[in-house]
C-alpha cells in the first residue's frame, strides 16, 4: 500500500471530523466551539487538494469525499449554527434547509464543471468558513445566510486567491 495516496484522504477526513464535532457542539450550546472546528476543517480542506496535486495522487474517490466532507462542515453546520444561535423560527429553519441545499448545488456544479484561475459563485467553504468565523464573535445573521446562500448558486464570478 502507497501511503503517499492516503496523506490527501487524511486530510479530507479530518475536515469531515471537525465538521461532524462542530454539529455535536452546536446540539451542546458550544456555538464559538462549533465556529472554531467549521475554520479548522477549512484549514484541512485547503490543503487536500493541494497536497494531492503535489504527490500526483487525485481520484475520483478524493474528490467525492471531499465534497462529502465539505457537505457536512460547509454546509449542514453553518446551517444548524445559524439556527441554533438564533433559535428556531421560520428564517431560522429556511436557512437549516436553504444552506446545504445552496451549497451541495454549488459543489455539483463545480465537480461537473470546475473552473480555472476564478469561481462561478461563492465557495461553499468561504461560505460556512465565514458562517464560522462569525459564530466565534457570537454573530449569526438570518440575512447575511441568504445572501450567502444566494451567491453559492450564483452565476457572478470570484477570483481564485
């Protein structure tokens, strides 16, 4: 067994496994917690692929778990985060619903039809990334999630940096 091939899926399952903390810490109340694990699955994912182009070892098999990862750390926890730091209402489960829909929309799109040196749309990881982030400073933002949600499945591109 190549251990070079496994180094880029330790690195997607990482992510996966700071996503999946992050949602037991949200069902916890520990929301800053839960918005520090959604950043650091964003560190691991911004290495997967990189690390994977520089050991010349991409398959089909890491880009899909990697979109199944960022599905859960991306998606579904800045979702649940939002609605549980805002508390349940009619927004709040809108953007429950909308935030994954929105971003597992923007990863099929960028899996079938992937870009280079720009982004159609908003990344699904700068959007929960962001979600996050927020969440440390105790902010959550029913308005700001549809915008975001909006701009996943947007046509407007953004520079890759």
């Amino acid at each position: 067994m190549d251990v070079g091939k496994s180094i880029p899926n330790l690195f997607t399952l990482s992510n996966l496994t700071s996503g999946v903390l992050s949602l037991t810490f949200i069902m916890n109340g520990f929301f800053k917690a839960a918005g520090f694990l959604i950043l650091l699955a964003a560190f691991f994912d911004m290495f997967d692929g990189r690390i994977a182009r520089k050991l010349n070892v991409q398959t089909e098999f890491g880009v899909h778990l990697d979109s199944l990862a960022d599905m859960i750390s991306f998606g579904v926890a800045p979702g649940l985060l939002v609605h549980s730091m805002i508390g349940g209402g009619f927004w709040t489960t809108v953007i429950l619903i909308l935030f994954p829909i929105t971003g597992a929309l923007r990863l099929a799109r960028f899996n079938t039809n992937p870009t280079r040196g720009y982004f159609v749309g908003v990344p699904i990881t700068f959007a929960g990334g962001l979600t996050g982030l927020l969440a440390i400073f105790g902010f959550s933002s029913v308005i700001l999630s549809l915008l975001l949600s909006v701009l996943m499945v947007s046509t407007i591109r953004f520079p890759k940096i």
